[in-house]
C-alpha cells in the first residue's frame, strides 16, 4: 500500500514557517536588533519601546525588576510576525552569561540562529558558548556585525577573528564603507549595490541605493572612501569563499551583514536573508518504544511537539504559567484533544497563546515551527512531549548539572509550605534546579549567582517569601541510575547524607568534593553518575 503524502495545505503553511533565536554576548546590541526587527515586520509602529534607564537599557519584554535593574535579558520572549507571505517566530535568548541552561533550551526550539558581534569588541566569551550550544544540532547562523556608525576593529580582523574563534567560515554579504563618523553604508556584494547610510531613520527608501560598484555617483558621494571599497571587494571576491546555501544549512559557513541596529540599518537585509536562506521547520529526532527512535517530519498530520520553557507570573495581576510549546509537526487547532507522554493521560488544549510583540492573543492556528503558550497548573514540565497518541518523547533537552548551590533559610520560619511551594514551581519551570535531602531540605542548585537572585526576588513578589541563600557544602551534582534493586538499596542507606532527589524524583548524588565523588564513583563502579539528563526523563 503506497504511503499517505503530507497534506498539501499543511506542507503550504510549514513551508511559510521561519523559526530563530538571537545570539550574543550581553550589551552587543541582541535587544536593539529584536526590536528593530519587529519594527520592519510590522509589528510593533514605532521603535522606542527600548528604555533609557540611567545607563541601562531594557525592552518591554524584559519584565522582571531584576533585569530592569540591570538591563539585561534573563527569560525568553517570543514574537511572531508576517513578513513578505512568510511568518516569522522571533526566540529571544537571556543576554546574561548566568543564564546558558535556559539559553541552551530556547535554542533547542529554533531552526536557525541570528549571531550579533560588536564591531568594536569583536568575539566574546558568551558568544562562544552559545555557538557551541548551536554546533551541537547544526544550527545555521546569520551574522550581523553591529555598531558600525562608531569606532570599530579593523572588518577583515573581524573576520578572521570569527573564523579561528568560533571555527566557522565567513562569506560577507555586504561590506562596510568606513566606520563610526566616516561610516557611509555598506556595499551589497551579492547585487552589486551600495546601500547608503543615513542615521535615524525609521525606513529607507529606494532613493538611497547605487546601482554597482563601478558607478561614478560614489566617487562624487565618497571620494575619501570608495577607493578603499573597491580594493576590498577585489580582495574578497579573489580570496574569500563565496556564499554556498549549502554549507550555510549544514552549519559550516555563516553569511556575514554589517549595520547599525540603533540606526536600523542593515536589519531589512538580515530579515530577507531570513526569508531566503533559513530554513524552514526540520525533521526531528524522538525516542520511541525502548531504544527506538524516528525522524517527526513537520509535515506528518498527526500532531506533536515539546515544551522547552515555563514561565511563571508573565502577568503577575493573574499568577499565570505559561508552558512555551514548540509544534513539531501537524496543526493546532484550538479545543483539540492531546496526549500527555510522561503522564499517560489525555489532555485538552483549549485557549492556547501566540505571542505579538507586546502583546499575546489567543491561537487559533499553528504548525510546525509555531511556538503556543500553554496555561499550565503544574501538569506540564520542560521536556514534556503532547501528541495525538503516539508514545514518544523528542531528544535533546537536557538538565546540566548545576555549578553553584544554596540552601534557602527562611527569615519567617511559618513560611515554609509557600517555600516550598514557590521552589517546586520554580523548579519545574527551570529557573532553579530543586533538590530535597532527606528530612525535607531544599537545595538549590544554578550554573550562575544571578539565578540566586532572580529565585529570591521572585520568591518575595510571587510567593511572599523572605528567604536568604547560604552558600551549600556541595561541589557539584551527579544523576544516578543502578543496575539493579539491591544496589540501589545498599547505595541509598550507605550514601543518605549524600543523596537529594530533583523536581521530578530522580535520585541525585550530592557530592562535596571532586575528590569525594571519584572516591564513590570507584567504590561503586556499576552505578551510573550522569552530569546531564533529559528533560522530563525518569530515571531507572
């Protein structure tokens, strides 16, 4: 019997798709760009919803006081658009280095990733960790070299920078003409066109574009510049590589844009790259029965995808959770009936969210690619796959074992049923890995300080609870699986000072030095000890 084809309406609309996250070190400029972007995709009608605070800068988005206070992006955000007959989901990333495990899961939803790289500072640490996370599934990148209208690095070090640091071939698609107060516009080298720069304005019109590089109007405009730009282009067009469509979808090449953010220059060029160049929804891989597992296409009618992030109190006058839900394949429809993986029961998906800018709307329609907002009363945590039946559970979300522990004290000891109440949501929602030790202690586990001070803060305006954060006797965090029951047993009454179970049950071994945990690891060499493990898995 010959195979049911996709259904030719779903493949249109999956085919429409184009699904990113944005990239960078922290002050580079990823907010300005967000913003810019969904103002030439409509929408949002003006730009200024980024703030001057004092020095600080902060979108709309960045809800919490925390990252008021400093101006940085510490939850994701998610904005969709229609932009020339495509729609566009826009994944904001947390800026903070603090912040790579949440990061790490926003970029698990993406299908390609927009890198921003200041121009003056080149490579930073934060964007080589986050390029890592994106080279672990092949991810393309765009890159946008931000902050030309100032005083920058040499373009051709930039290059070579990028290429040796982050292990990635450049193909410049523009070039910049001068920089900072000499900064002119970029040369187009794909359509052979001059793209002039003019700071400040909203939009640019048809009437700032030179037809090639040849043409005599840019000896008249740039006399101290154009002789520079047409040695550079020789140069780049007999040396460098040329842009290929398919070494920029394996991963191996990223196309190269310059512009200025602020001055919204140069982001209409990096959303028609979008458009042209990203790909749109992949196949992705999910276990199935035992050690099974089977490529989910997006055009496959039968619904399923995966929550990679829950958010708490977006709108803190309604408690509200929301279970960010990416569609892997088939169409939402709203009141549809779904089955919950881990938990075994069916579930009904009724007033689902999309995410407009500032704003979110009730989903009446999605594909793959789409991201929902699911409200959530504790029944869905990260890594939790829906389907229309099928038993299976997509790969890749993992917890990372955490590198900083506290111990919460509580200043109102009548207080611990709300501690322990806002831990475990905190818990489930990723914002905080939760351990309970034996005798009830809650432990709290962060790859960087700053999740201590987001949980305490939150702890106070959500929950109402004062809580200082000691520092814990622990060195690092390691998930255990045994082989069978009576190793389990023997370990456990062996180890119970040094055991804690995570937000979803598993046992984890809580060791206080590098020393202590090669020490039990050699003494009980058929346990496993896991530094990482899936999102919503259950361990054996």
């Amino acid at each position: 019997m010959a195979e049911t084809p996709y259904p030719p309406e779903l493949m249109r609309d999956v085919a429409k798709r184009r699904t990113f996250g944005i990239i960078s070190h922290p002050d580079a400029g990823k907010t300005t760009l967000t913003e810019k972007l969904l103002l030439f995709g409509g929408a949002i009608q003006l730009a200024g919803t980024v703030k001057a605070r004092k020095s600080a800068r902060h979108a709309t988005s960045d809800w919490m006081e925390v990252e008021k206070q400093r101006g940085i992006s510490v939850t994701s955000s998610v904005m969709q658009f229609d932009y020339q007959g495509h729609t566009i989901n826009l994944l904001d990333t947390p800026g903070h280095q603090d912040f790579s495990e949440d990061t790490y899961r926003v970029l698990t939803a993406v299908d390609a990733a927009v890198m921003v790289i200041d121009a003056a500072k080149g490579v930073e640490t934060q964007t080589i960790k986050l390029l890592e996370v994106c080279r672990l599934r092949n991810t393309p990148i765009i890159t946008f070299v931000n902050k030309m209208d100032r005083e920058v690095r040499e373009t051709f070090d930039l290059l070579q920078e990028i290429e040796e640091v982050l292990k990635i071939d450049c193909a410049p698609i523009t070039w910049p003409i001068g920089m900072g107060k000499t900064f002119r516009g970029v040369y187009h080298l794909l359509e052979d066109r001059v793209l002039r720069f003019t700071a400040g304005e909203e939009k640019r019109s048809e009437g700032e574009l030179i037809k090639g590089i040849a043409n005599a109007q840019l000896d008249e405009l740039f006399p101290l510049e154009v002789g520079k730009l047409r040695e550079d282009v020789d140069l780049i067009q007999g040396a460098s590589t040329p842009f290929s469509l398919g070494d920029f979808l394996a991963g191996k090449q990223t196309p190269v844009f310059f512009g200025s953010g602020i001055n919204n220059f140069g982001v209409q060029e990096i959303l028609q790259a979008l458009i042209d160049w990203a790909p749109p929804p992949q196949p992705r891989v999910a276990g199935t029965s035992g050690a099974d597992t089977r490529l989910v296409q997006p055009a496959e009618a039968p619904f399923t995808g995966f929550v990679f992030k829950i958010q708490a109190n977006m709108d803190p006058k309604h408690r509200d959770r929301i279970a960010f839900f990416r569609i892997c394949s088939g169409r939402y429809t709203s009141g549809m009936k779904v089955k919950h993986v881990r938990a075994g029961r069916d579930m009904k998906l009724a007033n689902a969210l999309t995410f407009m800018a500032n704003e979110r709307v009730l989903m009446e329609d999605g594909v793959a690619g789409d991201i929902i907002g699911i409200h959530n009363h504790g029944q869905l945590h990260i890594g939790d796959t829906l389907t229309e039946g099928e038993n299976l559970g997509f790969k890749g979300i993992p917890y990372f074992s955490p590198e900083l522990f506290s111990a919460a004290r509580l200043r109102d000891p009548l207080k611990s049923k709300q501690l322990q109440k806002g831990l475990q949501e905190l818990g489930e929602e990723g914002a905080i890995q939760v351990f309970e030790q034996e005798g009830g202690n809650m432990l709290l586990g962060a790859v960087g300080q700053l999740q201590f001070e987001v949980v305490a803060q939150r702890l106070k305006d959500e929950y109402k609870v004062d809580a200082i954060f000691e520092s814990a006797d622990i060195h690092t965090a390691r998930w255990l699986t045994f082989p069978d029951e009576l190793t389990r047993r023997n370990f456990e009454r062996e180890q119970a000072m040094r055991i804690g179970k995570d937000v979803d049950g598993n046992p984890v071994y809580l060791a206080s030095s590098r020393y202590n945990l090669e020490v039990t690891m050699e003494k009980w060499p058929k346990v496993g000890f896991h530094a990482t493990r899936e999102h919503g898995q259950v361990l054996a």
